[in-house]
C-alpha cells in the first residue's frame, strides 16, 4: 500500500480487492466469515428461506428448462452451499449456481457451483440474484463539510490519516443534492442555511450503478439486495463508515488489514419497480418465525422440544428489529412474473 492521498474510494479498492493483499483477495485468507457474522453464518434458516424464494421465482416464471441462481458476494460459497442443499432434487438438478466474487475459488467447493470473478453477462440468466451484504461493499467516496458548510472530498493516506479535498461538483454533488442532502453544497449560496461543519455522507453513486448492472444480468427473473441500509429521511448526520476486524468494529484504515464498510442508500439504488423491506419483514414471509415452540411439547417429546427451541432462537436472531432483522432488502423483479413474490 501507498502512503499518498486519495479519495476514499480508491483508497477502499485497493485496501480490500488488491491482487496479492487485498483484505477480501489475499490467498490463503478466511474470507468474511473469519472477521464477521453474516445472517449466512446464523443458521441454516437463512439459506433456507432463500431456497424457498427461489422456488417461488421458479414457479412464477413456469420451471424453466434451466434456473439460475446468482450469488453476489459470495464470500466462500456458504449461502449456495446452504440452498443446494434445502432444495429439492428436482429443482436443483435445473439449477446453475454461480458464485460471483473477486477472491480465488475456495478448495472444496460443491463442482456445481460456477465460480465467476465478475457478474454475468448482461441479459444471460433467468432465476434470482441475491446480494448479502455485497453492496456495503462497493467502495464510495466520503466528504465532510468544512467552516463554510461547503462539501468536500474527504483525502485519506494508508495509514487512516484524513485531509479535506477540493469541492464535490458534477454528478457526485447531483447526487448528493437527491439522496443525501445535509451535507450537500447549496446550488445558491444566498440562501444557505448556517454553516455545519463536521457533517459526513457517503456518496452512494457507485453502488446504484453497480446494482443496476447486477439487475441487468436477469433475463426474467428477482434480484434482493440484502444489506445495511438507511431511507434519506434518516441519514446519519457523520455518516457510516467503518472497519471490521476478528469480529470487532474498529477504526477503517485502508492498509488492508481490516473490512471497510459503509451502510447502503438502498432507496437510490432501487428500480421503478422495487419494493423496500426490512429483513424481518422478507423473511416472515418466507416462514422465519421466531416464536417459541409450545411448552406442552416439552413434556411429550422433550429432543424435539428443545430443536424447535434451537430453531426459534436463530430465527428470533435473524428477525430481530435491532439487529439483523432491521437489514434492508431490495426486492427488484425483471419481468412482471415475479413481482409480489414477498407480500405477507
């Protein structure tokens, strides 16, 4: 890594997706699972529940000869892992699962699974595209208001060291302007409001155009975006970035020896055609329900009592408002077959 300063963006891609010390690249790494726990990681049920959407995009779009199911940072294959192995054999014997991430293929990997270092062709499958935590992900520019109230580009060096840029302009202040709008830089400076300096935002451009290539791959089908996520409404006023590290939060220094992450505008990514949910909400309509089993089943079959007990507690986890359950999901259908595929 380079000590120079530069925009966070490019400070991110270089510190995570670099050939040989990219945090996410590096041969012989854990992968995300070794620095933080996904809804993937929480239980089978998670895996599951995308089987079960899966067959309702099959059903919707007749069963056709061949399904895709497109899996967008897929880490170490474990979400494919997971739903080949909740489907039934009809269904996966049409399936053609393909895992897209820029690390190298991981030893041990179900052979049916293709292995693609970037998404597939435009227009070339039909089936769903699922995102999990991939779009946090997709590295973005930070800027940070100054005295004046003015945005600019937040510079930051290898080591985490920060400095103010030049004015945000053009397409990245347009965006601003729409999606983020605290800090944004006035159009008239006459009537601007006090100045606030120290404000943060993220500009998410890169990821509306990364989720519409991904949609754009979908012939006919559902594209989810699951991820942390945020409505304009209730941006944070310093932004979101952030590091992981061995399952910790720490302090983003773009050297590549932690996660840098950010949470998602999904509500700029989406499509005329998309529908916001929270996890909670997806998944309970899916069947991942964390109620308790009865208490009566205790006394009648206590191991099958204390499964389901299992079972409530990784889907309360899962649907949890505060935590995982608060996630949001971009549900995005290509085609008319699959829209409503999600209402409760």
């Amino acid at each position: 890594m380079t000590n120079e300063w530069c925009g966070w963006r490019d400070a991110t891609e270089r510190a995570l997706y670099g050939a040989d010390d990219g945090f996410y690249t590096r041969p012989g790494g854990p992968g995300p699972a070794g620095h933080f726990r996904t809804s993937v990681h929480v239980s089978p049920l998670y895996a599951g529940a995308v089987a079960a959407l899966l067959r309702r995009v099959d059903g919707a779009l007749g069963h056709p000869e061949e399904l895709a199911l497109v899996d967008v940072g897929a880490g170490r294959g474990e979400l494919l892992t997971g739903v080949l192995a909740a489907l039934p054999d009809e269904v996966a014997a049409r399936l053609h699962p393909y895992a897209v991430e820029r690390a190298a293929r991981p030893g041990g990997l179900d052979p049916r699974i293709d292995w693609l270092g970037e998404l597939p062709a435009p227009g070339s499958v039909t089936g769903l595209l699922f995102a999990n935590e991939w779009l946090d992900n997709v590295p973005v520019d930070v800027v940070e208001t100054d005295g004046d109230g003015v945005a600019r580009r937040v510079l930051v060096r290898a080591d985490g060291m920060e400095r103010l840029g030049e004015p945000v302009d053009g397409a990245d202040a347009e965006w601003l302007r729409r999606w983020w709008s605290p800090p944004a830089p006035s159009a008239a400076p006459a009537v601007r409001a006090a100045p606030s300096p120290g404000l943060r935002a993220e500009i998410g451009r890169p990821r509306d155009e990364a989720w519409a290539r991904a949609v754009r791959t979908l012939r006919a089908g559902l594209a989810v975006a699951a991820d942390y996520a945020h409505a304009r409404q209730d941006r944070p006023l310093f932004g979101t970035l952030t590091g992981f590290r061995d399952g910790r939060e720490v302090r983003p220094v773009p050297d590549g020896s932690c996660d840098i992450t950010a949470h998602v505008a999904l509500d700029a990514c989406a499509g005329p055609s998309a529908e916001l949910l929270t996890q909670r909400e997806a998944l309970r309509a899916l069947g991942v329900d964390g109620r308790r089993p009865p208490l009566s089943l205790a006394s009648t079959d206590p191991a099958a009592y204390i499964r389901a007990l299992g079972t409530a507690g990784a889907a309360a986890e899962l649907t949890d408002p505060a935590g995982l359950g608060g996630f949001g999901w971009l549900v995005e259908p290509v085609g008319g077959e699959c829209a409503g595929l999600l209402k409760p």
